[in-house]
C-alpha cells in the first residue's frame, strides 16, 4: 500500500505558535489557502484513489483542492486528528510546549505508556491512525491513498511506524504546513513498531509557498525535541 500524508495548510494558531488540537479548530489563513490549492499540483502524478481527512476544519479545507481536482469525496475520520494537548491547549510558552512534544519524544523512544496532560497515551493515539490505515488500504484498489493530518500526528505515527527514519538525518527536521511524507507498507494489527518505509519525506510547503510567518510549534520546534535524547524511531 501507498501512503501519502499531508499536513494541512497553515492557520492564525500556527503564527501565533499555540498547541491548538481540540475540534474544531482553526481555520486556514490566506497563505494556508493557497498551499492547500498548491497540494494538488505537487501531486499530480500521484494516482490518488482514496481522500481521508481529520474532522479538524483545517483539514477539511486544505484537501478540497484535490479531492475538487479528482472528484473525490474525502473521508472524514476522527482518528486522524492532531495528538490531544490535554491540560496545554492553546498555549504556546516554552515549557508546555516542551511538555507536548516531550511526551510524543517519549513515546517515539518506545514508551507508549506516557500520558499526555489531561488527554490521551501513545497506544490511544497509535491506534485510533492505525485503524484508519487498515481502513484505507482496502479503498486503495492498487493505487495510494492521501490522508491530510497534523503535524505531531504525522511525526509520530511516521516515526513509529516506519523502519527507515532517522531523526539525526537534518532532512526529517522539517514538517512544514502542506509538507509531504509518502510511505509503503502493509498495515497490520500488531502492537509493534515498524512495517512501514519512508518513500519521501518532503518537509517543505506544497509549492514552495512560505512567508515569514510561523507554521505552528510541530515544525521545526519539535525536530530539535524530539532529536535530543533519541537517536532513531
């Protein structure tokens, strides 16, 4: 099975650098549109046969591009959100931020148990992504499935799942809004980590559409994070 996700196109909470993960969430800003529109060219040589995105709003708007361009109707899955900030939604100083994506390096290092504050564990999370995954691959009838998420969801899940990435490697340091991770695998039910391969890891927006604006504190804050104290996941 091919796998593509993309992160959603940018928002007023990704300038203003805050954990916002609860539904329904922000929207996208005027750039964030643009990027979204971008992500059907940056796929157009991607034989897409199946759309799923999270019920956050942000991604919602940010496939209607492509699913307008290959008339297909996305799948709105509550398993795809963004990893729950608990007790830190809609903050954004250092230390809650520290604490947010101390608990994803956790977990990447192989304790599932951790709990994030006020919300969810590492199992909770893997597998609410899994089972959407093992959904999907029935609906991709040979073809790759796209899936439009979040940024700590996308490091997580990508990082755990697959066997070839390595977070000392600068070119997994960047998750930007719209970046781009493709994978091949086959989803299982399993409990372990792995099964999956890292195709691509675009880290930069779907047209090369930046500004100097932030795009929110799972960029390029959370490689620095989770790369200190663990070498590979």
């Amino acid at each position: 099975m091919r796998l593509i996700l993309i992160r959603h196109g940018q928002t007023p909470n990704n300038i203003l650098n805050l954990l916002d993960t609860a539904v329904p969430g922000a929207a996208l800003t005027p750039l964030g549109h643009r990027q979204a529109a971008a992500v059907a060219g940056d796929l157009r040589d991607e034989e897409i046969n199946a759309l799923y995105v999270s019920n956050l709003t942000r991604t919602a708007l940010t496939a209607a591009p492509l699913a307008a361009q290959r008339q297909l109707a996305p799948r709105v899955r509550e398993g795809l959100r963004e990893i729950s900030a608990g007790d830190l939604e809609l903050r954004g100083d250092r230390d809650s931020l520290k604490a947010y994506l101390g608990t994803v390096r956790s977990w990447l290092s192989g304790d599932l148990a951790v709990r994030m504050p006020g919300a969810d564990t590492g199992h909770d999370v893997l597998a609410r992504f899994d089972a959407v995954v093992r959904e999907a691959a029935e609906a991709a009838d040979g073809g790759a499935v796209a899936m439009v998420s979040h940024g700590a969801m996308i490091r997580f899940w990508a990082g755990y799942r697959a066997t070839n990435l390595d977070w000392t490697d600068v070119k997994y340091h960047e998750l930007s809004n719209t970046g781009i991770v493709s994978l091949e695998g086959t989803p299982g039910k399993v409990s372990g980590r792995g099964g999956w391969k890292i195709t691509q890891w675009r880290g930069t927006p779907a047209g090369g559409l930046t500004g100097t604006d932030f795009d929110g504190p799972t960029a390029d804050l959370a490689a620095s994070e989770i790369v200190t104290g663990h070498d590979q996941g």
